[in-house]
C-alpha cells in the first residue's frame, strides 16, 4: 500500500487547517499559526514549551500584563454572580459602577458612555452620534466626516470609511463605503492653513472631525506633537464641527499619561476608548459623550434616541474586568512605568537612528516604533524574532514595540537587544 496521502485524506487535513479563519491572513500562503497555551507576567507559553516576551502586549491590551490577579479576582467574583444579562432595560452595578468611574477620570464633561463590545463599535456609534446630533437640532446634510491620511479607525464599515484611503488594507471596499474628507495631519503652517480650508469648504456636510490623538497606531506608529492635535481641536471648534478622538490604542497610559488628549490640554466632544480598558481581559469598548452632545438626544420624541444596542454591550464581566483595571491604575504606578519605558526605548532604540537602511525611530510614552526605508519581509523577521524568545507583529516597514506597562526590565531589555539587532540585520 502507498503512503501517498489519497485525495480524501487532504481534504479531511485541508477542511482541519482552515477551519478556523485567522485574521489578516492569506490563509492558502501564511505560515501556520503558533499555539499559546498559557501567559504569565508579559510573556506567553506556547504549546512546544517556549516562552516568548510579549513586545506588543496582545495587540496594545495587556497594559497590566498578563494575568493579574486582581483582575482575576474580579471577574471570578462577577461570574458567580451574573455572567451576563441583556442591557435593553435592565442595569446593573457593574456597568453603573464602571460609567461613573471613566466619567470621572476624563477630563472636562465627558460624562455620557456608550458600551459596545470592540474598539470599531465604539467608533461607528462615535460616528453615529455624531450624525445623528446635527439631525436631532433639525440640521441636515451633515453625513461626512473630517479624517486624517495615516488614521485607522477599524474593519467594520463606519470605522473603515474613515481610515487612509491610500491604505491598502481596506482599499477594495472603497465603492462600498461612505465618502470621508481626508487631510494631513496639521503639522506645518501650510497643513494647517489647508485644513482650514478644507474645513471652511466641506463645513456645511461635515458632521464631525475625527483622529488619533498623538499617534496614528495602525497607520505606521506616526506621532505628532500636542500642538498638532491642539490645532485639530481649534480649528474644530473654529467651524462649529464636534471632535471625536479615538484614544482605543492611546488611552490608558500608553503615551504616558492616562488620555493622551491631556497632553495637548483638549477636551474632545466624543472620545472612543477599548482595548487596554479591561487591562487585555475581555471584550468591550466605550464611547463618551459630552454633556453638549448628550443634550442633542435629550427629547419627548423616541424617534430622538441613539437607536444602537449590541446584544452584549456592558457584559458584566468585561465590566467588572475594567473596574478593577482601574483599581490597578490607582494603586499601582503605571504612568511611571510608562515613563520608565519610554526613557529605556529612548535610549536603548537610538543606535538604530542615522543607520543605513532605517528611515525613522520614534518614541512616546511606552511606544517605540522603527521605520525602515523600504519594507523588510516581515516574515522572516517575525520568525528571527521568535527565534530570540520575542513577540511581535510589525507592519508595513515599521517593527515596533508597545510592552505591558509592567513589564520587568530583564524582559524589556530583552526586548529592545533582539529588535535592535534584527533591525540592523533587517536594513
Ligand atoms: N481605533 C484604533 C485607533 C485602533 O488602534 C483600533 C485597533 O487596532 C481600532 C480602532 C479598532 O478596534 P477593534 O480592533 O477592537 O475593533
């Protein structure tokens, strides 16, 4: 008999291997998937016993790292309790408890939350009130959004329509989504007059202005200095327009401070927050509102009403996850810690500046971000990475590093040895 694999054995194996449908992923080309068994600390187990430091935090989440106890503790204690419950009508301390806290933590009155249950939910309801507001005050036409070139916002359609449109992820859905207004970024007096412009033009279909505040994640790790979303803000507010900042990668102390806005000293009208609000634990994202916006939905007419509920937004168990993540932003240092990595990425990535082959090496907060001149093959250095007991998942031509905020500084210096020489290698 042969040992050559029969048509029907293949295709048992094939439907075994693509069962699952992985992410960003050429399902037929990628390499296979590597199998996390357990995390501890900043580092995750994979199932053939090797520990790799995690260098991303679990796609910018694990802010505490992995497993911490108090967050355990938590959601343990919310699962005997109540799971979870339907949030159309019914309320509970979890959910109430949380709203009160974020209302109390963001600056100015940021004090209406939306909970969904991912970070571009959180930005189609940013979009949708923002919309909906103009149409409440009897205001119509406004169905466009203001969005900067290098921005990502998310997959889902909304979220999407305001991403780069240059950006090749999301380029083919062009004739199916909403045509945004796009800009750069105002970082020069030319920019910012052309921004002007451009607000002064479109105004009267613009519903609202929206951006990452101080870096543009997903877009390459790009920064911008306080001042850059400081003219954002003003030149908003110069044409009547709501700002919407998504903070789901920035918020929770990953620039360094809790919300990066309170670097540029702003106040949006419509902040988005997810990811690191449940330290990395669980599902959920919340979009608040300022007491202007809220008034626009404030009314007799149920027609008036924010008319969004995904089935489970508010789980008392995300919830319960991020109130104790609070906690921990209480009692624990985490915006020093945050600082204490960026002086260690700071200094530990500079080597890498001025050498052939690397265009940009940047900093902020607990981000450290190497741009290459051309894309390196991002497989190969994936797989050189792991090999040192390192995890990452640059993109594009930029491979960079965003840590738990608690990572130990053996990890970190591990971290920033293994990137620093496989970029060099990589050049
Ligand atoms: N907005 C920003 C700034 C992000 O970085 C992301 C995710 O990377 C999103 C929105 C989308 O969040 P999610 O992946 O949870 O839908």
């Amino acid at each position: 008999s042969s040992l050559a694999l029969t048509p029907a054995h293949r295709g048992v194996i094939r439907a075994a291997m693509t069962a699952l449908w992985r992410p960003y992923t050429q399902m037929k080309t990628a390499a296979p998937p590597l199998e996390a068994v357990r995390t501890h600390g900043s580092r995750i187990v994979l199932a053939d016993g090797r520990e790799l430091v995690d260098g991303i935090a679990s796609w910018w989440t694990a802010v505490h790292g992995y497993n911490h106890p108090h967050i355990a503790a938590a959601v343990a204690a919310q699962l005997e309790a109540m799971p979870h419950v339907m949030f159309g009508g019914l309320t509970h301390a979890p959910a109430e408890r949380l709203a009160a806290r974020l209302a109390a933590l963001l600056p100015g009155d940021l004090n209406h939350v939306f909970f969904t249950d991912s970070g571009s939910v959180a930005v189609e309801v940013a979009l949708k009130m923002a919309v909906q507001s103009w149409l409440n005050r009897g205001v119509t036409g406004r169905t466009r959004v203001l969005s900067f070139r290098g921005g990502y916002h998310g997959d889902t359609m909304g979220a999407m329509s305001a991403c780069d449109p240059d950006e090749g992820m999301h380029r083919r859905f062009g004739a199916y989504l909403p045509a945004q207004v796009f800009c750069d970024l105002p970082g020069t007096d030319a920019e910012t007059a052309a921004l002007d412009a451009v607000l002064a033009f479109h105004r009267h279909e613009l519903a609202a202005v929206i951006v990452e505040p101080l870096v543009q994640g997903a877009g390459g790790m790009r920064m911008h200095p306080p001042e850059v979303l400081a003219t954002v803000a003003r030149l908003a507010r110069r044409h009547g327009l709501p700002l919407i900042l998504d903070e789901i990668f920035t918020g929770f102390g990953r620039t360094g401070t809790l919300f990066a806005c309170e670097q540029a000293g702003i106040v949006p009208d419509i902040l988005c927050l997810s990811k690191a609000l449940t330290g990395g634990t669980m599902a959920l994202a919340a979009t608040v509102a300022t007491g202007a916006v809220f008034e626009a939905f404030w009314s007799d007419d149920p027609a008036a009403a924010l008319m969004h509920g995904p089935t489970f937004m508010a789980n008392p168990l995300a919830c319960a996850a991020a109130d104790a993540s609070l906690d921990l932003f209480e009692r624990e240092p985490r915006l020093a810690q945050a600082r204490t990595i960026e002086a260690r990425l700071a200094e530990g990535l500079a080597v890498l500046r001025g050498r052939p082959g690397i265009r940009d090496v940047r900093v902020l907060g607990a981000i450290g971000a190497v741009q290459f001149a051309s894309p390196p093959d991002l497989a190969v250095l994936k797989a050189r990475l792991v090999e040192r007991g390192v995890w990452v998942r640059p993109f594009g031509d930029v491979l960079y590093l965003t840590p738990a905020l608690t990572i130990g500084p053996a990890d970190l210096d591990l971290l920033v040895a293994s990137v620093v020489a496989e970029a060099l290698r990589s050049a």
